[in-house]
C-alpha cells in the first residue's frame, strides 16, 4: 500500500477523526465545569472538606439552585492561570475530592436534594500521596456508595471524562456526554505508551478506545449525546450552556416521576449491563449476567 493510500485507510481516518475530538475536548477556550454551573444554576454555595484530611481544591461541591429547586452540584476545577492550575493539580482529584463530593452526596441525600455532576477530568492523581491515603479505596467507595443513592443522579461528562477519575463522579441515573467529549478508560496517550511504547500513536489508542461520544453512546456507557452551538461550545458557552441546561432539566424531571426503588434498580441494572464483555462478532445481552 503506498504512503498516500495508508493516509485514506478507514483506520487512518476513524484514528485522525477520533483523535480531532480528544484535540476539542482539550480545547483551552472550552467551558470548565464551574464555568457552566454559573451559567446553569443560581445561588451556588460551596461547601468544604472531607471531615478527615483536608479540602481538595480540584473538587468543587456546593449547594445551588435549578429554577428555584435545590440540587447538589459537584464539579472539577482545573483553573484558569499557571498558579491556579497548580494549586488545583491541574483538576486532577486526591482522595480528600472524592471523599468532599462523597459527604456532600450523603447529605443530600438526607434532604432529599438531586445529585449533578459536571465532570471534565484527565484522571485521578497518581501521586505517591494520593496512593498513601487511600486514592483507590476512595474511587471504589464513591463507586459503590453512588449506586446507592435514593435521590435522583445525573453526571455530564462536557470535556475529558476519564478513567476512575471520572467514574468516581459518573455512577448515575444518567450519564450526559456533550457532543465534542472523550470519555474514556485511560487517555489516549498512556494508552498508546503502554500498547505501542510511544505516544506518537495517541490517534491510533483513541480510536481503538472508541473514546468519542456517538462511541460510548454505541456501548451503552451514556444515555444521551447533548449537541454543541456549531463550532462547538466554545464558540458560544451562553448558547452552549442553555443546551445542557435544557438536557439536564428534562431528565431530572423524569427522574423525578420514578419511585426511589423503581430508580435504584434500574441505575444498578444499567451499570451491571454496561460491565459485561463481548466481542465484535455478538451482541451484547440486555440482562445482566
């Protein structure tokens, strides 16, 4: 095959077409999370610390307003300068993040508050810190602990959603994906040093990840595609913020019609599913295993 027909190979081009989303995804002008919950929910009060450790500034919890009802809204913070990106660890969260959004979640659960989740994460943080208290036990509690939830629960993944980092946040009723996210096991680049010992073929690992929304909206990962302005939604946050809003509202409001047993069950019935293996020669089954 010569040069130029490698470069028109269906692979070449699902890999260069999975890699321009992670690429919009990351974009530098693209929305942070807090940046659409000012601009979706009113009167935000945040709310600090894990009770045990300290008050992980890349997690963001508080009490807000969606058209006057109460809600939980937790979000990543990533920061907007050098020295804030630094403080907030390049919005990668500790163990203290995760146990914050945990603690919130439970105490709206005692007031009967909606949980949201606007989540935009590279990956939990690594570190050797992180590990030391527990960053792993804290993922799984959330995990669990989310499944759990009587009140209703919506995650939105709007830029990176990735790895524990991002499930963590996402064990809900329902999984929003806007229409230029990633949402994925592992970045494409670790992915690619890992399979192919150099990052050069990040494209190559995105594709092979199916890391794009209308991918993850094929395995059954998320329950709806929210589309972007033209451009994407850092064309227009305003605009861009009104869609999600809309999409947030509609199903929060269904959620609502559903007895707190009917709900727990079909969270835990949708996450059983999406846990199943297969290959590309079967589809999967409905029911879980």
């Amino acid at each position: 095959m010569s040069e130029h027909e490698a470069g028109n190979s269906p692979e070449t081009q699902a890999a260069s077409s999975a890699w321009s989303r992670v690429e919009r995804a990351r974009h530098p002008q693209r929305p942070y999370p807090m940046d659409l919950i000012e601009r979706i929910f009113t009167d935000f009060s945040e709310i600090h610390g894990d009770r045990a450790f300290g008050d992980d500034e890349a997690v963001i919890c508080g009490m807000a307003r969606l058209d006057g009802e109460e809600v939980l809204v937790i979000g990543i913070r990533k920061g907007g300068t050098t020295k804030e990106r630094i403080r907030r660890n390049f919005g990668m969260p500790s163990p203290e993040g995760y146990r914050k959004a945990l603690r919130c979640m439970k105490l709206a659960e005692k007031f009967s508050r909606p949980v949201i989740a606007i989540v935009d994460v590279t990956a939990a943080y690594p570190g050797l810190g992180a590990e030391e208290r527990g960053q792993a036990e804290a993922i799984a509690r959330n995990i669990r602990e989310m499944s759990r939830l009587r009140v209703p629960t919506i995650a939105v993944i709007t830029g990176e959603g990735g790895s524990g980092g991002a499930l963590a946040l996402a064990v809900t009723d329902k999984v929003l994906i806007l229409e230029n996210a990633v949402y994925s096991v592992i970045p494409p680049e670790g992915a690619a040093a890992i399979m192919w010992r150099d990052t050069a073929h990040k494209d190559r690992a995105a594709a092979a990840l199916r890391v794009t929304a209308q991918d993850v909206a094929n395995l059954g990962c998320v329950d709806e595609i929210v589309a972007e302005p033209e451009g994407g939604i850092h064309a227009d946050p305003e605009k861009g913020a009104e869609l999600l809003g809309a999409a947030i509202r509609k199903h929060l409001a269904a959620l609502r019609e559903m007895a707190p047993e009917a709900m727990l069950a079909e969270r835990q019935r949708k996450f059983r599913n999406i846990a199943q293996f297969y290959t590309e020669s079967t589809t999967p089954t409905t029911e879980p295993a």
